[in-house]
C-alpha cells in the first residue's frame, strides 16, 4: 500500500465498470488530463493497482482502486531567444501569432536559434503547455517556412487539448491567400484529392491514391482579382491540413503558385522583381476560444513582399491592356493591307 508521504491520487473505479481498460476509464473520469498524460504516467510506471505498477491496457472493475500521479514536466533543452513577434492576440491560455515569411516553426537537424519555437519560450517565460513531458510552447499547427500567417500557440494544457481537438475535427475555418501562374477557367471551385508522399522525390507531395497511401484532402478556392492573363489572386479555405496542400492542389488545377519552384513555378519575364519565396498567406483562421467559448476571428494583413507582388502585378496588367489598346485589330490590319479590287469594262463599239 502507499505510504503516508505518497502523493499518488487514490482512485476508487465505481459502479458499472466491468473489465475496461485503465487508461481508457481514468481518462474518462478525469478529462481535464490529456491522453498524453496518461500515457506518460502508465510509462513511467506511475499508475498501480494496488501496490503494484500496471499497464495501460490492464482490465479493471468496480471496486478496484488505482493509485497515479504524473511525471514532472522536464524543462527544454532549447534556449529562449528574443526575437520579435507581431502578435493578433493574446491571453493566458493561448496567443496567436502573425509568423513572416522564412521563420521555421519547429527547430530541427538544419536550423538555428531563429525558429518560432525559440522566440515564443522567451515571450512565453513560465507559461508554457507541457503536454508531451516537456516545457515547450504548445504549437498546434504549422506553416511552411516560406508561408507568412496566422498560427496559434497555447499555453496551457488546456487550451493545447481543445485546440488540438478544433483542428482534428475540422471545426475550425481556415483561409488563404495565394498568388497563382495563369487564370482559372472557373470562378471558384473546390478539389477533393488525396494528398501522399510524392514516390519519386520523397521532399515533395503529390496528388496520390488513397490504395497507395494518400490521405483525404479538401481545398475551396475562388477568385478574387485576375492580372490580365499574367496571374491570379486565389483565396483557399482548406477543411483539411496535409502537408503542402494548397500547393499540390492548385497545381493539380494547372496554376503554380508564384515563387514555388519546388513544384515547377519558372521565372516570369513580365515581372520585374521576381517572388523570393513562395507567395502563400494564412490570411485568416477563425476558431472557439478553447477555455471561454468565444469566438476568436483572427487575420494577419498581407505581408509587405506579398503586397508589392499585387502592386507589381497590377501595374504589368495595366501596361498590356494599354498596349493592346493601341495596337490595330487584325481585322483593321486585313482590311490595310488589302489591295483595292478594279473591275474593268471592255468597251464594245
């Protein structure tokens, strides 16, 4: 039995409970511990069935009394860095960030102290969600390195489970802004196709079969300004988030987004000043305060380079209507050129 100086919870498992598994009616009876929790408390070997340690999958009953307590969260190895960010909201559950383009999110193998996750431990000092074990911001989401926008962080545990529990149940909405090769033929539609690991170049995805490993993927789009027949400015409401899917699905519609050469966008002559980056914008994502209910509409503005591509774009537009306008039809052009017909009569005397 536990001593007296234990400071393991005693759980008495109630009435109506017959051979389920541990972890499964512990996290039931007390939800405001994440399945993570859990799972880290069963590992460490912080979960007993009397005075013995059991598994998370062992069978208990009514009248069983477990006994836990949790593991204490580790502090990160990484250092907090004090970088500047603009911040859309924030309080003591969760902050959501408007991130520039080039920031990663998560440090890794090839990248610096210059990441997301640097700069939130120094802006999130002693306030940060340990889900997972480890003192960390609680990033939810992500967003390509070159892709500018609206990310959300949390700061509590709390907040983590229910944000987490938004994005996985597709709750939320999430819009873009893209930048776009050519003009679609429609107005607005909306691709349906499953998104995998590209086979032949395993940094890329593609437009992949579910039998071969593709996940389901939805992106709506619509048009909101054309540029001559030069580029497009295409507003994505994505329902789910898989690995570059605004990008393999509006190339699947035959419209690379400006600056993404990875997956084949090629320099445009027209254009002056050439996109240094994929031109990509979570412009707007609107969610359900995971601690107070409200609704929470958060928007980023367009970034700087994003709005001198539009300005560039509109300019070259203009020029080429111009041009054309001052150019002779071609029907003008046939009639010029045409030789006059003479029909001459023979005089008969």
């Amino acid at each position: 039995m536990p001593s007296s100086d234990d400071p393991s919870t005693q759980y008495l498992v109630p009435a109506g409970v017959r051979r389920q598994r541990a972890d499964k009616v512990l996290a039931g009876a007390f939800p405001e511990h994440s399945r993570m929790a859990w799972q880290r408390a069963f590992a460490a070997g912080l979960v007993r069935l009397g005075p013995r340690a059991i598994e998370r999958s062992q069978s208990v009953s009514t009248g069983d009394t477990l006994a836990y307590s949790f593991p204490d969260t580790r502090p990160t190895d990484l250092r907090p860095v004090k970088i500047p960010l603009d911040v859309l909201f924030e309080d003591k559950h969760l902050l959501a960030v408007n991130k520039a383009a080039g920031m990663v999110v998560h440090p890794g193998a090839a990248t610096g102290e210059d990441t997301l996750v640097h700069a939130l431990l120094a802006h999130c000092a002693g306030s940060l969600s340990g889900i997972g074990g480890v003192e960390r911001p609680g990033i939810v989401h992500r967003l390509d390195r070159e892709t500018s926008g609206v990310i959300l962080v949390a700061k509590t545990d709390a907040a983590h489970r229910g944000l987490a529990a938004q994005f996985s149940e597709r709750s939320l909405r999430k819009e873009y802004m893209a930048l776009v090769s050519g003009v679609p033929s429609l107005m607005s539609g909306s691709i349906r196709k499953a998104i995998g690991r590209n086979p032949n170049h395993r940094h890329k995805m593609g437009v992949v079969e579910p039998e071969d490993g593709g996940r389901d993927a939805r992106t709506d789009w619509e048009i909101v300004e054309t540029f001559g027949q030069i580029g497009t400015l295409v507003r994505c409401l994505i329902h789910t988030g898989r690995t570059h899917q605004i990008r393999v699905h509006l190339k699947d519609l035959g419209h690379i987004i400006l600056g993404d050469e990875v997956y084949g966008w090629k320099p445009d002559a027209r254009l002056k000043v050439q996109p240094d980056r994929v031109m990509l914008h979570a412009e707007r994502l609107v969610v359900t305060h995971p601690v107070t209910g409200k609704v929470l509409d958060l928007r980023a503005p367009l970034p700087k380079d994003f709005a001198a591509q539009l300005k560039q774009l509109r300019t070259v537009a203009k020029k080429v209507v111009q041009a054309q306008a001052r150019k002779p039809s071609a029907s003008a052009l046939q009639a010029a050129r045409a030789k006059p017909t003479f029909h001459v009569h023979e005089r008969r005397d």
